[in-house]
C-alpha cells in the first residue's frame, strides 16, 4: 500500500462516492474514521483521508472491497462535506421504506436513536430521520403532519409558505405520529389531548432543536414541529436588513435608559429574531438582562432567560414580578397576552428599566389602541412608550433565475413600469425565490405624539403624525422593495397587501 501525496483535483461527486461504498459497510463508519472511498484504479482502490494515520482503515475498508488501498490527503472540511451529502442521499424517502412501515407493529419499543445514521433497521424510524433530514437541507422552519380521512400529508414550510412534500397512505399515520411523540417524550397512548414536546438531535457536529406540538382532530392527531436550528446562529442588528433610515432610528431608539420598545406583526413575522438581535446589541458586562420567555429559542451569552411554566405557576405576569426583584436594567417579556403582563411592562418602563416586548397588531400605530383595549391608561401608555415597530417578512427573488418583465397594473399605479420575477430553477426548488428579508414600519413616540396619546386621539389621527415625522409604512417600504427588484409585485402583496 502506498500513501499518496494531497490530490491536485476535488473530491467526486457524492453520488460516485455511495457507489463505491463496500457493502455491509456503513456511512457511520466512514464518519467516525474520517475516510472515503474516491476511486477504484485497477486492484486498486484510491481512499481519501485527512492523514496518514487513516491508513489501517484505509486498508480496512478497501479489503471489503477486495483491494488494496492507496491514500489521498484531503482537508477535513471537504472530507465531511462529502459525508453530509451521503446522508443527504441515503436519508431521502424511498418507496421500499413507506412499503416496509406497515410491517411495524410494536410503536412502544421505538427507541430515540440518532437521527444522523444510516445503520437503524425500523422502516418508520428511516422515514422519519428522513423527513427531519429532509426538512433542514432545504432550509425549512415548519414540518406539519396533517391528517386527512384517506392520507397522511407531509407539509414544509420554506421561506414562510407551505409546500406540500409527501402524501403518505393512512396505514402511516399511526406509527409515524408514534415515531415522532416518543422522539418529542410525549405520551403515545394520550391521542385526544393536545400536548407539547421537544426533540434535540444532533447532525454530525450540528444541533438542532424542534419544538412539537401535537392537536387531536378529526381524523387523528395533528402535528406541528418548529424547526430551531442553532447553527445558522443568532442574526444582528446588522444581519437584520434594515433600510438605512430605519436602522438609525431603531438604533438610536434602544440607547434610551429606560421607557418601553413594542415589536408587532403576525406569527411568524420574525418579531422574535428582531427580539434576540436587539438583546445581543444591548448586552455589556454592566448591564443586567432578564427575559420572561415562551419558549426559549436561544441561547443568549450574559442575559438570564426564564421559561414560562404554566403547570407550575410561572406564566409572563408572576415571572415579570420576581424578576423585578432581581435588579434588572432591561427586561425582556416574549409577548403581551394580557392586562397584567401589559400594566407590569408599563409600570416597569416607568421605574427605570427598558422594557421589550412583542404584541400582536397590523401596524405599529395600532400598538395603541390595542393597548388601551387591554386596560392600560392612555396616559400611562404616553409616558412609557418609546416606539413601535411593526415588521414582515418578505420572499427575495431568486438570484439565479431573477429576469425583468413588465410591472402589472397593480404597480404602475405607484409609477413602477418594469419589475423582476424568478423564473424557477434548481437553486431555488422552482419557486422563484430564494430566502427572505425583512420590512420595518418604525413609529416613533416624539413629545406631540405623546400628548395626542394620553388625550385618546383616534389611530388615524397618530399615524398622520407619525408620517409628518418621517415614518414610512409598510406598504411603502414594500413598493421600494419591489422598485429595487429584491421581491415580486405578487409577494409584496401577499404579504403587505394593497392601498
């Protein structure tokens, strides 16, 4: 055997590499001994490794093939990219495995099993690793499990719009719905209560949590999984994409000492990201942060974070009351549901803490009023309120396949005559888009705003001046958007609507 010198040319391409793969031998193996089989050269076969101490398995390896092995030196980066993407091909659900599944009779004994391999034998356990795997290559943030009085419907939601990925037969439901509640430590024999549960699973060096919840319906248990995957990191103010404008204005908004700073927008409008990104511009060594959250997300260096529990009496209003006593300088509360968590932001706000919250509106301005509807004094909402943001998330246009076209009618009306559309390529799974940014409708509490606030000016009245103080709306924003080419006519009014 001879150890060859680092190779001039890149690794194969994965699907050659599955090829090669001796059998009986696994891609877990391959992992945990660093080493892959790149070419077969006459009795030869050609292993690549990241060093010469590979080179007992090497040999190993190549003899299940009935060959001698010849080592090529590669950096470990590249070696382990390959092996992703060999999970990637084998965890992709087959036929064979969907057929196999009715053949699963003892769901209690599905034991939690890592779901990065490809050595586990239950059918319904490769499908589901599968799925997961699935859902987090193409950057989904939703799973559903939906269903139906003939099929099982397996749903993604990419970029903040479902797409339909498999219709499974009935006879799947029961164990795959299984499958996932003992993974998430549910209880498997409770099928008419909503329950809530947690899956941590790693892939490769790689941590991902998913957050389940299951809802008994018509047709049988409905499931949800919240897909948190901790390697794509917390974003910045920075990674926001902010326009420039409103960048300055949120900026110079969280240097105030104390007052209150409301996010609004629908579920899933990213409040919560704007949230932890705010908190990680705010955390210094002299400052104390404390959050009332449910759930926590992340992980945040330096801030206290505390977990709502219902069961054991710890809901946002009683947390927000013993984290008064912990001296905060700013207090973070993941949403205002009610009166008591809303009078406790606002009294906190005016007793020298900076409070942030999310609360649930149209637009900035309405924050107001929906405020007052939950009890709160105008004037008390006057004196603590600092701004408001009200933010979407809008689908960007796909780079790759982006191409100009003529602006419909729904667009010359605000003097747009060409706008951009993806056409739909492999990069962007054929929709047309690729990722998403963010819009940000910033109202800012000034002197006179607060005034009209506290003598209950209407919210037409306080988003007139909000607009002579330079605030531009969302629907602005989202013509911009559209006028740049970075969204669609169509996306920017799915999401903001029309005038």
């Amino acid at each position: 055997m001879s150890v060859t010198t680092p190779a001039p040319k890149k690794l194969p391409p994965s699907e050659h590499v599955l090829e090669l793969i001796p059998n009986g031998v696994s891609i877990d193996a391959l992992r945990e001994k660093g080493i892959i089989p790149i070419e077969l050269r006459d009795s030869c076969m050609v292993v690549a490794a990241s060093g010469v101490s590979a080179t007992l398995d090497a040999q190993i390896l190549a003899m299940g093939a009935g060959r001698t092995a010849s080592v090529a030196i590669y950096p470990e980066t590249e070696i382990s990219a390959v092996i992703r993407n060999l999970y990637d091909l084998k965890s992709r659900v087959g036929a064979e495995t969907l057929d196999a599944i009715e053949s699963v009779d003892d769901l209690s004994q599905l034991a939690r099993q890592e779901v990065l391999s490809d050595t586990v034998d239950a059918p319904v356990i490769k499908l589901v690793n599968g799925i997961l795997l699935e859902a987090i290559r193409e950057r989904s943030t939703d799973i559903h499990l939906e269903p139906f009085e003939d099929k099982l419907l397996v749903r993604y939601r990419i970029d903040g719009v479902l797409h339909d990925k498999y219709e499974l037969t009935k006879g799947h439901q029961s164990p795959v719905t299984s499958r996932v509640k003992v993974m998430a430590k549910m209880d498997i024999a409770e099928r008419f209560v909503p329950q809530d549960g947690r899956i941590g699973i790693t892939l490769g060096d790689r941590a991902v949590d998913i957050r389940v919840s299951s809802l008994p319906t018509q047709h049988g248990e409905r499931i949800v999984m919240r897909i948190l995957d901790k390697a794509r990191g917390l974003l910045t103010l920075e990674d926001l994409g902010m326009a420039p404008k409103e960048k300055e204005r949120l900026d110079s908004l969280i240097r105030n000492p104390h007052g209150m700073i409301l996010l609004t927008g629908p579920t899933g409008s990213g409040k919560s990201t704007s949230l932890y990104a705010i908190i990680q511009a705010l955390a210094r060594p002299e400052v104390n942060i404390i959050t009332v959250e449910d759930p926590i997300e992340y992980d945040v260096p330096g801030v206290g974070q505390v977990q709502v529990n219902e069961k054991a009496g710890v809901t946002f209003a009683s947390a927000l009351r013993s984290i008064l006593r912990q001296d905060p300088d700013i207090i973070m509360i993941g949403e205002m549901r009610d009166f008591d968590t809303a009078h406790i932001g606002v009294q906190s706000s005016l007793t020298g803490h900076l409070v942030l919250s999310t609360l649930h509106t149209n637009d900035s301005v309405s924050a107001v009023s929906r405020l007052v509807d939950m009890g709160i004094e105008p004037y008390l909402i006057a004196g603590s309120l600092l701004g408001v943001v009200a933010q979407r998330l809008v689908r960007r246009v796909c780079p790759k396949c982006r191409k100009e076209s003529p602006a419909p009618a729904a667009m010359k009306k605000y003097g747009l005559a060409r706008v951009f559309k993806g056409e739909g390529c492999d990069f962007c799974g054929d929709t047309g888009y690729r990722g998403r940014f963010g819009l940000y409708e910033q109202f800012d509490v000034t002197f006179e705003i607060a005034e009209a606030i506290s003598s209950g000016e209407s919210t037409a009245t306080l988003k007139n001046m909000a607009k002579k103080n330079g605030m531009r709306s969302l629907l602005e924003l989202g013509v911009e958007s559209v006028a740049s080419g970075e969204t669609t006519p169509e996306e920017m009014i799915r999401v903001v609507g029309e005038a």
